[in-house]
C-alpha cells in the first residue's frame, strides 16, 4: 500500500484515506486532513440536514485554485455500502434519464466524500420522495451592496414571512451573501413554494425599490439585494448548512442568530464569514441554530 494511503474503519465500514498533507487552500495552508477532520467533528449536526436528501457535491481534487466539477452521479469506486438513490436527472425533459445520487446518511459516507475533495455539498428543499419540507430565499447583494445590506433584507423579509406564520432561520452562504430557510409542511408542491417565495420577494421589492429586486436579469442588481427566490425550484439545490465553500480561505455557509443578523444590518457589527474553526466553536456555544429546519413547518397560503 502507498505510503499516502491510510486505511480506516469508521462505524463498521472500511474505507481508505488518502493524501492528507495535500493542501486543498493554498493561501490559508489548510489540508485535504483538515478538511476531513473539520466534516468529521460538524457531522453531528451537519448530517441531520444532509439526510435523505440527493447531494450534489462539487470537487476540487486540486485544491480551491485548480480545475473543479459538479458532481451528482456516483463517482466511480462508490463503496457498496453507501447509499444511492436513482432519480430523474434534475430540470430534465426526458423522463427516463436518471442518475444515481449520493445520499449522506452516516459519517462514513461524509468522511468518504471529504477524501474525494467535495468540498461542497448541496442540497434540495426536498428529501426524496417528498415535496419540499424547505422554503429558502437566496440573498444575492450586487456590489456595492454586501453582507450588510443583506442582513437588512433578511430582518424585512422574516417579519413579512412572520406575518404569513411562516419562521425564517438565517445563514451566511459563506460567500458573498446569506440565505433564509424556512420549515414547510412538506405537503405542497415545488411549484406552489416558488409560487410564494416569488410573492413575498416581489412585494418587498415594490417596498423598497432602491435595495431589493425580484428580478433575475443582472443589469437591475448593480447595489440591490437580488431575493432569489427560484431556489424552491424542484430542480435548484442551495449549499448545505455547515457546509465548506470553496474560497481562498476556507469559510463555511454558517448558521445565524437574529441578534447578529440585526446588529449587523443596523451597523452595530461588521459583516463576518466565518471559517471552520470558528464555526466549531459556535456549535459548542449554541448548537445546531438551525435545528427546527428539522421540524415539520406549517402550510404556506395559497392565494
């Protein structure tokens, strides 16, 4: 066996590390070791969000710097033991082509995708088999808009969604911008939860012109909030929470309080992306903030 290559046994299954000194962040020194050491202690809290739901990973087998690549069938090599589920190729019009999707159910499935650089891990507003359980709204600031501007919208829109009795819990998307997430009933189709999120964004931009748009065409972003609200589409996935993104330093998409939503918006915080270390620090601090995403959420009006 190469000297690179490690076996290990992780809750009963087998599988193999590789190249762990292999340096996946250049500027920030950060290791394919830490990565995995990073998914492996968020996994508790990570994995109930990752569960039975199709992943699209993207991996950067040379590190943030070199070529990377979506990824949503099963690479080749797959361990027998992980997971698969075949389902339709997403936004497809041809009804008999699937792919057989990676489902992250346990650490040995996580661990083996971290050793394969998937670095990001996205998923559905659904678990498969169901309608979407999730309503996300995607907060996309056009420069020179940025994370602050952001949290403001974030404050609008979860009081308007209040209004329909609707919880939103916050995110950073760990790039430039945040998402809102909202437990739903998981009764109502993907096209009704778009349906609605369209709704809410468009009033809130007829609200407040200046700093949000509804509009997808990215001539009308230049200093606007764009609330992106064709995530909920069947075929849309939005990067996992506690997941890793694959910037020049490592960042994580990271889950919020109000409190540092709002004191952010107002300018009485600066505007923060929070790296692994720091994220693991918070789970230690609060938990899983965005627990009640597991919670089944209530029926979304429909008129």
């Amino acid at each position: 066996m190469s000297p690179d290559r490690f076996p290990v046994s992780i809750e009963g299954r087998d599988l193999e590390l590789s190249n762990l000194d292999k340096i996946l962040f250049p500027a920030a020194g950060f290791t394919k070791g830490e990565v995995i050491d990073y998914y492996t202690r968020v996994a508790p809290v990570l994995l109930p969000h990752l569960a039975g739901r199709a992943v699209t990973r993207i991996r950067y087998p040379n590190g943030v710097d070199g070529v990377h690549f979506f990824e949503k069938n099963k690479p080749g090599g797959t361990p027998e033991w992980v997971r698969l589920a075949t389902l339709p190729v997403p936004g497809s019009t041809k009804s008999r082509e699937t792919i057989d999707f990676v489902v992250v159910d346990d650490l040995p499935t996580l661990v083996w995708l971290a050793n394969l650089a998937a670095l990001e891990l996205h998923t559905p507003q659904w678990r498969i088999g169901a309608d979407p359980d999730l309503l996300v709204v995607d907060l996309d600031p056009g420069p020179p808009a940025g994370l602050r501007e952001c949290s403001a919208v974030a404050v609008l829109m979860r009081d308007r969604l209040a209004v329909d009795g609707v919880a939103a819990y916050p995110k950073t998307s760990g790039k430039k911008g945040m998402q809102l997430c909202c437990p739903v009933s998981g009764t109502q189709d993907a096209e009704l939860v778009t349906a609605y999120a369209r709704k809410v964004a468009e009033e809130l931009a007829a609200m407040v012109p200046g700093s949000i748009t509804a509009k997808m065409a990215k001539a009308v972003r230049p200093g606007k909030i764009f609330i992106d609200w064709s995530q909920n589409a069947a075929a849309k996935t939005t990067v996992t929470p506690y997941s890793l993104r694959a910037q020049e330093h490592p960042t994580v998409s990271t889950p919020l309080t109000w409190d540092e939503v709002e004191a952010v918006g107002t300018g009485a915080a600066e505007p923060h992306h929070y790296r692994p270390y720091e994220v693991l620090d918070r789970i230690d601090e609060h938990g899983d903030l965005l627990n009640e995403l597991l919670v089944q959420g209530p029926e979304l009006p429909t008129s």
